[in-house]
C-alpha cells in the first residue's frame, strides 16, 4: 500500500515530496470525472516502471489523500525485490 497526497491543477506533474505521512504528487489535470485519479495512476507507474494496471486506488476516489495498491506480478523477481525496487524509485524522486 502506497499513500499519496494529490495536488491537482498544478503547472507540472512531479513528485513533491512528502505531505504528512503521504507522498504528495502534483498533477496537471483537474480534479473532475475522476481525471486526476486516471492521471495519478498514469503518472505513478510511469515513475515506478511499473504497467497501469498494476496500480489500484483503493480509497480516496475523492479526496486529495489516497491509498493506492501496487500489485507486482513477475515470476523472474520476488516480492521482496520488487519492493526494494520501488522503494529506492521513491525515494530518488522525492530528492
């Protein structure tokens, strides 16, 4: 589970480091029809190089705060790897 803080209407999606306890993402696109939601997930597995799909908001569908699943599926890497991977992503873009 991943929770980020969104900001949508921004000038620029980056990652902006941390709000809180989440990590807070600055998003283009409005918050109307669920375009910052899509753009999120679009945004979010493009950093972490990651498929679409494996991204899942599980609450926060309207709120600034969400949680978010990531799901990994790769036979040639476990879990753990995957992880530790997304995990230094996160924490290089953060700097």
């Amino acid at each position: 589970m991943l929770t980020v803080f969104v900001q949508p209407r921004s000038s620029k999606n980056m990652i902006a480091g941390l709000h809180h306890h989440a990590l807070k993402i600055r998003l283009t696109s409005p918050p109307v029809d669920g375009a910052a939601n899509k753009m999120c997930i679009q945004y979010l597995a493009k950093c972490l190089r990651v498929p679409k799909s494996s991204i899942e908001i599980v609450s926060g569908h309207k709120s600034r705060t969400k949680r978010l699943l990531l799901r990994y599926q790769n036979e040639k890497k476990s879990a753990g790897t995957e992880s530790a991977r997304i995990r230094s992503l996160l924490s290089s873009l953060k700097d």
